[in-house]
C-alpha cells in the first residue's frame, strides 16, 4: 500500500473526450501507467489501491470466468476519471461508491469516469462485474503467464503483467494491497490461494473457496490454482501455518515438501530475519502445466515437485520481492540476485560449493556447460536491463547475485548478514529500488567503498576486469 510517486498526466484521447463533455466532477484524469521503464502501460495514477475483495467463478470445461472484482483505493488527486489494467473479458458493470458509472475500454485500460466527486484523500470503491474467457499472455521474453489452463483445472501466474488476465486492477508492483479472494468451482474441484483459508461452503453443486491475505501483496504475486489437491496442513517449529497443495500425481515426489518448507524457513530466518508473512507453503502442479516456478505471495508455485534448491529460492523471494517489492520492473535483480544468492548460502552451508566457488565458476566462465550460457552473464548490468524481454534475463540473477557477494567480501559474513537481515527489515512490506539499495549498503558501512562495485558490478557493461 504505497502511494505512487506524483504522476505526469498520462490523457488517453479517450479519457480527454470524456472529460471535455461536462457535467461531470471536478478534477484530471488519473494516469494511464504507473511510469514504470519497461511496461509504461502497467500501473496506473491517481489513485492507491488498499484491498481487492476478489468473488470469482469458473468453470473448467466451459472455460469461463466470472466475476466481480471490489476495489477499496484512496484518491491522490482530484479524479475526473482513472483507469484499472484489464485483458479479455467483457466488463458488464461498473459501480463507483454503488453509483452506476460510465467506463471504456482501451487495450488494457479500463477508464472509469466516476459519478461523484473524487477528491484528492477520499477513500472509495469501485465494483467492476465481469465475465469472460480468460486469456494467457505471452511476455516479451516469450514465457506465458495471465489463466493458465491445466488439465484439471487452471493456474494464474502474474509476473510481470499476468494478473491483469483474470481481475482488474492497478497492476504495478508499486501499489500493494490486502486481498479477499473467494472463488467458486464445479463441487469436486479444490481452490488455493495466497494468505490464509478462510472458509469453505458447498451448495447446489458448486463449492466456494475463500482465502484471505493480510499482509500487502503486489498483484503480480497474486494467484489462484484451481484443481484436484491433496491439501496438507502442519506448522513450522515457530507455530507459522504451512498449506500445502499437490496435484495427486506429484503427491509421492512431495511427501517430504512440508518438512523441507519448515526446515529451509529455519535457515532463512537465520539469514534473513524474521519470516514476514503470517502463513507458508506451496502449490505443486503438474510439471506441464507451467513453464517456471513463481515466487506467488505466501506459497510459491512450482511445476512439478520442487528440488530443495528450487524451493530456497521461491521462498527466499518471501523476503526479497515480495516483502520488499521492486518499485519497478528495472529492480528485478533485487529480486532475483537476492534469491539467487540464498541458493549459493544453501549450498555453502549445507556441504555444497561455497558462494566463492559458484561465484570463481561464473567469473571464469565455466558454471554452465555452454559457452554462450556463461557469456550471457555479462550481457548486461543487472541494474539496468536493456528491454523488457530482459527483466529475467541471466545478468538479472547471476550477476545479481556476484554484486551481493562482492558486497560480503567487502563487509565480512558478520556485516553482510546484519546487511541482508536489515534490507529486508527497513523495506518490510514496502517497495526499494536499486539507488535505496546502494544507499541502504553505503550507510551500513560508512567506512568501506563500495564505489567499484556499484560502476563495474551493478551498472557497468562487460565482465569486469577483476574478480
Ligand atoms: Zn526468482
């Protein structure tokens, strides 16, 4: 729940035609993106989203959704008018405060001309009914995210832009919010989600499924899975409730999964400081169901029984990505180099390669097997990807996570780990960039210079000279 820096005015001619035809309420149209550098139409201004209370169905052998997506934001200009992102579906209805209110459609904008005045502070909702057969969205990189269908049933993965496939909203990594999410499937059908279970009624043949998120999450990493589950609950040593859901044929691969969450939590509390969320765990689908693994928001989604690796990561992203969100889609690395990095602290303190050896098999170019694998490496800094097919591009992740053990090597283990348990502590459940990142670091070590790995390391072109 951040408020998004002060926007340009961003007039689609649409939204300037509505404006220009009078009667209507005081103000400017709110922004049509949230100015992000890589996907300027994600996101939008004006406004900042508090809580979506999200009451779905579908059907899996109509393939339909429907739905109506409740927004409670709060204004920060005067709006004439504002815009949620929203791909496919038919918009039947659109309520602003229970009054009926205009609204079209552009592309992924959906422009609400509200029928009261929206001044800059006041809190509202906006209802938007919806219906429709849900699209999957093919990134710039090429992988697919939005309604993913699967064989039993259907998954949604959001990053970076997939959520706006199945409910509107401002879809920016900037503007995070709480969730209620109730979503209705043929009785038979299991439904899983972010935060917390928080009931489940049948009736007339259909089942709803609610689940309630509490902490502020990035829509990016909201998800729901809608399939045949075993579903599994335990609890870590601390008492923190850990659900798990496994696709019947990946159930013998993950009867260890609930032990091996605990277990890596444990550690990564060590590392990182207090877990952040007020639930764990995972959703495992079938391996061809989804192409990747995604950090989605208290329980990452995996395709297929994940390896301990795999899973440090997902949820090592708990802290670093989504605790502390990206302020934009350039801030990957803080993501993923972070994630990146607890693989190699895994591994080094589990008789594994330390982050030195994994860190000297990249530099010398032989930690994959291919040579245009190693040289990807150095494609580009991972603070600044060069396009949006490159937001999750290997420099993002690898060397990532190199300019965060050039850090240790500067601080030493004892300053790196008060360093990563601190980052994730000042930005708890808010949004960093890249510059908060290296001021974050310079003021934890006043005495050291870090000014060679900020120009060779995070922003510079090419392998660097050094190690
Ligand atoms: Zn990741």
């Amino acid at each position: 729940m951040r408020i998004p820096r002060p926007l340009a005015v961003v007039t689609a001619a649409a939204v300037a035609s509505l404006v220009a035809c009078g009667g209507g309420v005081h103000g400017t149209p709110g922004g049509s993106g949230a100015r992000d550098p890589y996907f300027p139409k994600a996101g939008n201004g004006g406004y900042d989203v508090g809580h979506y209370a999200l009451d779905l169905a579908y059907d899996p052998g109509t393939h339909q959704l429907s739905g109506t997506a409740t927004i409670t934001a709060r204004a920060t200009q005067d709006l004439s008018a504002f815009n949620l992102d929203l791909k496919g579906l038919d918009v039947e209805k659109v309520t602003v405060e229970g009054h009926g209110a205009r609204f079209n459609r552009a592309g992924q904008e959906l422009t609400v001309r509200p029928p009261v005045e929206l001044h800059d502070g006041r809190t509202f909702r906006v209802a938007v009914r919806y219906s429709g057969t849900p699209v999957t969205i093919t990134d710039p990189d090429g992988s697919e995210e939005g309604w993913l269908r699967t064989a039993d049933g259907a998954l949604a993965l959001g990053q970076p832009t997939g959520s706006m496939a199945w409910f509107p909203g401002n879809h920016h990594p900037s503007d995070k919010a709480t969730y209620d999410l109730a979503v209705t499937v043929p009785q038979g059908l299991g439904a899983v989600s972010n935060g917390e279970p928080a009931g489940e009624r049948t009736a007339r043949g259909r089942t709803t499924y609610t689940w309630r998120t509490t902490e502020p999450m990035a829509s990016y990493l909201a998800t729901v899975a809608i399939g045949d589950w075993d579903v599994h609950r335990s609890a870590t040593r601390d008492g923190l409730p850990v659900y798990t859901a496994v696709d019947p044929g990946q159930a013998q691969a993950s009867r260890k999964l609930p032990d091996t969450i605990a277990e890596v939590l444990t550690w990564a509390q060590e590392h990182f400081g207090p877990y952040p969320f007020s639930s764990s765990g995972a959703i495992v689908d079938r391996p061809e169901d989804a192409d990747y693994a995604l950090e989605t928001q208290n329980r990452p989604v995996f395709a297929g029984a994940p390896d301990t690796v795999l899973l440090v990561h997902e949820l090592a992203h708990q802290w670093y990505g989504n605790s502390v969100s990206p302020k934009t889609w350039r801030d990957m690395w803080l993501n993923e180099g972070f994630a990146t990095y607890a693989e190699w602290l895994w591994q080094e303190d589990h008789g594994g390669d330390t982050a030195q050896e994994t860190f000297d098999a990249l530099y010398a170019g032989h930690y994959y097997d291919g040579e245009d694998a190693n040289d990807s490496v150095w494609a580009f800094p991972p603070a600044d990807p060069p396009d949006a097919a490159h937001i999750s591009a290997s420099p993002v992740y690898q060397r990532g996570a190199m300019v965060l053990h050039k850090i240790r090597r500067t601080v030493g283990d004892d300053g790196f780990r008060t360093l990563m348990r601190g980052w994730a502590s000042a930005h708890r459940h808010g949004n960093a960039d890249t510059e908060d990142f290296t001021a974050y670091v310079e003021r934890t070590a006043p005495d050291e210079d870090f000014s060679v790995i900020w120009e060779d390391w995070l922003y510079g072109e090419g392998r660097p000279d050094r190690p």
